[in-house]
C-alpha cells in the first residue's frame, strides 16, 4: 500500500513528473510488428502456440539468458483494455506451480515484483534513478515458482486514459478483468491448469489477491473453471481495515512514537470514518489521499518501508529499470507508468471494501501463507495479526490459543505459527518490502511453504548464516557497525553453543 502525506510533495512532484512525460493513448490498433502485442485475437482462433511464440521475450536482458514471454491480454473489448504480464517459467522445477503476483499500491506497479521483490532481476546497484546495470538475482522466487507478473488496469503499461468512467477502481470490476485474465492465460500456457495456481501479492494486494482467488475457488466450484488452485500468499496486506487501521496506532504507541493522548484521537478518528464509510454503504465519496490523511494522521514518513534503516521505496529507479528493457517487451508505445497517480485517488471507496470473509473460505480450503516484516509500518505486525484474528475461520479459536515458534538458530531470521494449512510468518529484520529487505529468509520461506506447508524443521542448514543485506543508499541512516556487531555477536553465540555441547 502507498500512502503520501503531503509532506512529501517532492515524492509526489517526481511521480506526476513521470505519468505526464509518459502520458499517451493506448495504441490498441498497431501493427502487432512494431505496437503492443495483443494476444487474444490469436487465443480465440486456438492459436495459443503462434501466441506463445510472438510473446517469447527477444534478446538477453541480462547476459545469462533468461526464457521469459511478455503481452498483452484484452480484458474488456468494449472499453479496449488490455491488461500487461510477463511470465517466466521455472529454470529449475518442471512440475513448478504458477504464482501470479500483484503488487498492491493501489496503483503500484507489478514490475516492483520483477526489478525490485523477488523477480530473477535486480540492480546491480541501487541510487535514486541509477541502478549500474541489470543483474540476476539469485534469491529469486522464480524457481520454486513460475511466475507471471500481472499490472491491473490503471497501472504499469496497463494503463488507460478514461480510468475513471470505466470503475476500473471497484472491486467487482478489477476481479472480474483479473479472473478473464486468467482464463486466457491457462489457453496460452495450459500446463497450469494441473501444476497448480497461488495467487499472491502484497500491502494493499490484500484486497485484490483475496478477491481474485475467491472468485476462482467459485468458478472452480460451478465448474466454470478448469484449473487448480493451490493457495494464497500475502506480504503485508491490507485486507480488513475496520480492525487494521487502529491496530496501526496500537503499534505506534508501542514503540513510542505517539502519545497515549494521539493514540486514543486517532482510534476516534478511524472509528468516525469506519462508520461514515458504512452508513454509506463502502460509497464514501472520499479520495484516496483523504483516506490517508484521516486515518494515519498523525502518522510517519509514507515513502519510507522500514522504519530502522529508513529505506525509501525505489520508483523511479524501477521506472528507469523497466524503460531501459521496454523495447524487448512488446509494448510498442504504450507508456509506462510504476505508479497511476491519475488512478490513485479513485481507490478512495475501494478502501472500505475488506476481503475478510473471501479469506475466511480461502484459508478453509487453501494452502495460505500470509507474512509481514517486523520493522514494517505501513503495515505491522499488529495490524496484519489484527486482521487474523478476527478472520472468522474454521480453526480461528485454536489459532487465538497458538504458539509462536522461533525461526533460525542461532540467528533468528523470524517466527512462525503453523495451524491446519494455514502458515503465519513474521520475517525479522525487514521492512514492507519483505523480499527485497531479507532476500534469502524470504526465499527460504516460500520454499518451505511449497515442500511442508509452512516453516518446520529442519532449516538449520538454512539459518546459521544470518541472512543481513548490505545497506544502500536507499538506506537513511542504516550502520554498517551495527551489522558488524550483530554478526559478531551472532559468531559468539556459535562458539558458545559449540562449546557447551562439547563440554556437556
């Protein structure tokens, strides 16, 4: 979730500055030689092969060649909207389950996902625009999955000028594009419908991930769909903000960052809103940005993911990391866009919409992994727990009765609770950019979601190497010093444990 206080109008500035300089109308009508490359005309002719041989991604990205396909698939004929995805099967698994992967925003760009999460590229460095050149990364999720990176319309190169007329905003219309979409993408690569589907995302994905798989479990049910879904997984989501925003000042408080007296104003605060936003039906004719406004107010720096190293989030790198590769993609002209700031506010009603009850059936027939970091803000540990809890799932009073294990030793790299097929994961040390922040704890974690259905033992072999990425300038105020010390401190633990077991 992106929330901007507008004290932040340089942030706000540059993000205008790249959706005006980028600005024009979706060339739906190119040539498919030199425009963007629409698949669907071809998949309802039964070519998928013809489709899939178009869309393979030309050229090295990187110098190790990386097989990935990129398009466009039409959503909306009518309005002409066609949603961007770029798909990159599993080097190593054959039999890899598909993870799509949104990212959340409400308008954040999935190619975040790509460049800046758990894609197989990153920076090889990392400054505001200059990221050196694109390198593989080597903790990345696809592996464990193949994975197709999807932008909702109003984002990305998804992107479309009558935003607003169209409700691409509302949640019955985004899941309805999201669910056409992937019954198009099984035509195109129909392996998935038996290697499995996780939908996933994070932050305010928390509303669409939940509403999509739902919608799938249904189609599923009737018949309507031919597919397997295998589960869900949640970074940090937004997905029940009647109980999640004051859960925020809870943790707020917490840490001392706000007073007893800002604490109980804003749990009065929120509460008035809530219930405007209910007597009018989740109608509330608000912005987005006024949501922010009334619900983190008084809150923090917005732009920053984790509140120890201060990193701020990397958009305009990502903007310049994606334009530099574009020509192999098959967008024509369509511009880009790593975050819709035309499309943003609109999110204002959505907002209201909670997805709790579509996660309380997921998490009853689902494999679910919902994680967050412990230094994440934007939304804590004790806002996603507060939506846990109150999720009215089939196991939710063993859930309130359960312990936490710790994971790693003798670094902890996390803690966990594993109750029926649903794996809850607080990851240490990071931030709201979980998988960026601790790459290889993060790809442990899928890892051992796929194989065991959560952390469990053993992970010893995973967890003696105290996972700590180097700081970068993205990092206000991260010490290199206090790594060195932890690191040592970490070494003498080693020494210790070695030595009294040798001992006893």
């Amino acid at each position: 979730m992106v929330l901007f206080s507008f004290g932040s109008a340089g942030n706000i500035i540059v993000l205008y500055y790249f959706y005006f300089l980028t600005s024009s109308t979706f060339a739906a009508e190119a040539d498919q030689a030199s425009g963007p490359l629409l698949l669907t005309p071809l998949l309802e002719k039964g070519d998928a092969e013809q489709a899939r041989q178009l869309s393979q991604v030309q050229g090295n990205i990187i110098a190790k060649p990386t097989l990935s396909y990129s398009a466009f698939i039409t959503v909306d004929k009518e309005a002409d909207y066609h949603m961007h995805f770029w798909y990159f099967p599993s080097p190593s698994e054959q039999e890899a389950p598909l993870m799509l992967w949104l990212n959340g925003g409400p308008t954040v760009s999935s190619m975040m996902g790509v460049f800046w999460l758990h894609g197989p590229f990153k920076p090889e460095k990392v400054g505001l625009y200059d990221f050196g050149k694109i390198i593989p990364r080597n903790e990345t999720w696809v592996g464990p999955f193949s994975a197709v990176y999807v932008d909702i319309i109003g984002r990305g190169f998804s992107s479309s000028h009558d935003f607003q007329q169209s409700n691409r905003y509302k949640q019955e219309v985004y899941t309805k594009d999201l669910y056409n979409f992937v019954q198009q993408f099984l035509l195109l690569f129909p392996e998935f419908r038996t290697r499995g589907v996780y939908i996933a995302g994070q932050s305010y994905a928390g509303h669409f991930v939940p509403a999509l798989a739902y919608a799938l479990h249904k189609g599923i049910s009737e018949g309507d769909l031919d597919m397997v879904l295998k589960g869900v997984i949640l970074g940090g989501p937004l997905y029940y903000p009647q109980v999640q925003d004051a859960a925020l000042f809870d943790y707020l408080y917490n840490l001392g960052a706000i007073s007893l007296a800002e604490k109980k104003a804003a749990h009065e605060r929120v509460e008035q809103l809530h219930l405007e936003a209910a007597n009018s039906n989740n109608e509330l004719n608000i912005t987005f940005a006024e949501v922010y406004d009334r619900v983190l107010k008084p809150g923090y720096d917005s732009m920053m993911d984790n509140y120890v190293s201060e990193r701020l989030r990397p958009f305009n790198l990502v903007q310049t990391m994606v334009n530099s590769v574009r020509e192999h993609l098959h967008v024509g002209d369509v511009p880009f866009h790593i975050f819709g700031p035309s499309q943003y506010d609109h999110f204002g009603p959505d907002y209201f919409v909670s997805t709790h009850k579509e996660m309380a059936e997921l998490m009853d027939n689902y494999n679910v992994l919902i994680y967050n970091g412990d230094q994440d803000l934007i939304v804590s540990s004790a806002s996603v727990e507060a939506a846990v809890l109150a999720t009215p799932w089939k196991f939710q009073d063993e859930y309130q009765k359960a312990n936490r294990s710790i994971w790693g030793f003798p670094c902890i790299e996390g803690f966990y609770t594993r109750l029926d097929r649903f794996c809850r994961v607080i990851v240490h040390r990071s931030g709201h950019q979980v998988p960026n922040d601790q790459p290889k704890s993060s790809r442990v974690m899928v890892e051992h979601f796929l194989k065991y259905g959560c952390l469990t033992e053993p992970f010893q072999e995973h967890s003696t190497h105290c996972f700590w990425p180097v700081p970068d300038e993205t990092s206000r105020g991260a010490s290199t010093l206090h790594y060195m010390h932890i690191a040592l401190k970490c070494i003498v633990l080693s020494f210790y444990f070695v030595v009294s077991a040798f001992v006893l």
